[in-house]
C-alpha cells in the first residue's frame, strides 16, 4: 500500500504528468494501493486504516490456510451429524391448502397499516390478528394475567369444568345423605320427648363453651407468672443462714 500524504497542499491530480505517471506505474509493478490522505484535514485516515486492517486480515487468513496443522485443528473442532432412520413411516410435507391455492389477504397489509397509523413504534402490530380459535368472537377479548398477586396461567387446568361438575354432584349426595340422616332422627321413637331441634341446638352449645374454655386455658397460660416478691421471713433466714 503507497499512501500519498501531504493532499492539502497538493493534489495527485495536480501533480506533474511525469511524476504521476511513476507513482502509477510503481504502484503496478508492486501491486500495491495508491490512497491519498492529509494529517491536517483528517481526509483519507480512516480509508488508511480500513485498508492497512483488511490487507493484513487477507495475509494472516493466508497464512493459516498454508499452515496443515491449523487446518486440522480446525477440521477436528468440526462435526457433521448424518441422522439415521429410525423407521419406515412415510411423513411427507405438510402444506396449507390457502398456500397451495395461492390464496392472497385482502385489505391492507400491516406494512400499509403501520405508516398510516403513525409510523413504527407509534402503531400497535395486533398480534391477536394470527390467534387460532375455535370462535372468531373471542379474538379480542381481555383476559386477566395477574389475579390477587398470582399468574393465572399457573392455576389453568384444561378439565377444570369437568372436576367442578364431579365436585357439584359429590355435594349434591351429600347433601341428599344428610338430608335423609335428619329425617330419620325426626322420624325416629323418643321417649324422653327431645326433638331433632334440640339435640342440635345442644351440641352447638357445648362446642361453644369447649372452644371457650379451650381459650381462656391458652390466655391463662401465657399471663402466668412467677411472683418475683419474697417474704421478710424468709429473707432473713436465708442471712443467717449465710452467718450475717
């Protein structure tokens, strides 16, 4: 490469036929680059370097390709897989029928939507657009991400309306059972005269004060305290017992 500095105060093109043609015939005979450049006015620097990188880029990619042993290392980090069959099953391509028709989207396109709708990144791409649903109505509707704090996808469950249905009908029996159990304690001989009514209203009763009793015991428990306060008799024993 044969850089021609100094082009603020002259030219190459305004240099003497006689010498511009030695420049150029030298650079032929060397094959080298003729580049102009000027330190003062900067013009040219940057084509210097690209040009000086790029020659030296060329020559040590040479360098490396001569070299065998670079050559095998890099052969011996690569690795070409060829896949074996693993069956006889035939799987040919799967090609839309739209694209087999050829058929084309009407309208505008998102391109023609985006320039009219503000530009790119003022207009919104509706990604809502390439949804497959079974019902085209539900193609723009809300759905919440986030419920009290927790991701609603983490609580999806694709059978969840045929657990709540076994659910609902496991309730229903229970119900029924419970139901039949009250009717027979209605029904039922009571020689002492106490309703179904009664028993009921009596056992809440003493559940109620089981769960009194059961708190007043935690209360009691945690505001016991050993008296810190000591007796004068018992003061002065214990000084002269110690000979005090």
């Amino acid at each position: 490469m044969i850089v021609l500095t100094k082009i603020d105060l002259k030219k190459f093109n305004e240099v003497e036929n006689a010498s511009k043609t030695a420049v150029e015939s030298l650079a032929k005979e060397a094959n080298a680059y003729l580049i102009q450049m000027s330190n003062i006015s900067g013009d040219g620097i940057t084509d210097v370097k690209s040009k000086a990188c790029d020659i030296l880029l060329d020559y040590r990619l040479t360098q490396k390709s001569k070299d065998p042993k670079k050559e095998q290392g890099i052969l011996n980090r690569l690795h070409i897989t060829e896949p074996k069959k693993r069956d006889n099953i035939d799987r040919p391509e799967i090609i839309p029928e739209s694209v087999i028709r050829g058929d084309k989207k009407t309208g505008k396109t998102i391109k023609e939507l985006q320039e009219e709708f503000g530009g790119a990144g003022v207009f919104y791409i509706p990604v809502e657009e390439h949804y497959m649903l079974e019902c085209d109505d539900w193609r723009y509707d809300n759905f919440p991400e986030i419920h009290n704090g927790s991701n609603v996808l983490d609580f999806y469950d694709a059978d969840i309306e045929r657990k709540l249905k076994a659910l609902e009908d496991e309730e229903d029996q229970l119900l029924k059972m419970e139901a039949a159990e009250n009717k027979l304690m209605e029904d039922s001989d009571n020689s002492d005269e106490i309703t179904f009514a009664d028993l009921k209203k009596s056992l809440k009763e003493v559940r109620s004060k089981k769960a009194i009793k059961k708190m007043e015991h935690r209360l009691k428990s945690k505001q016991s305290v050993r008296p810190k306060t000591a007796k004068l008799s018992e003061i002065v024993d214990k000084m002269e017992a110690k000979g005090l």
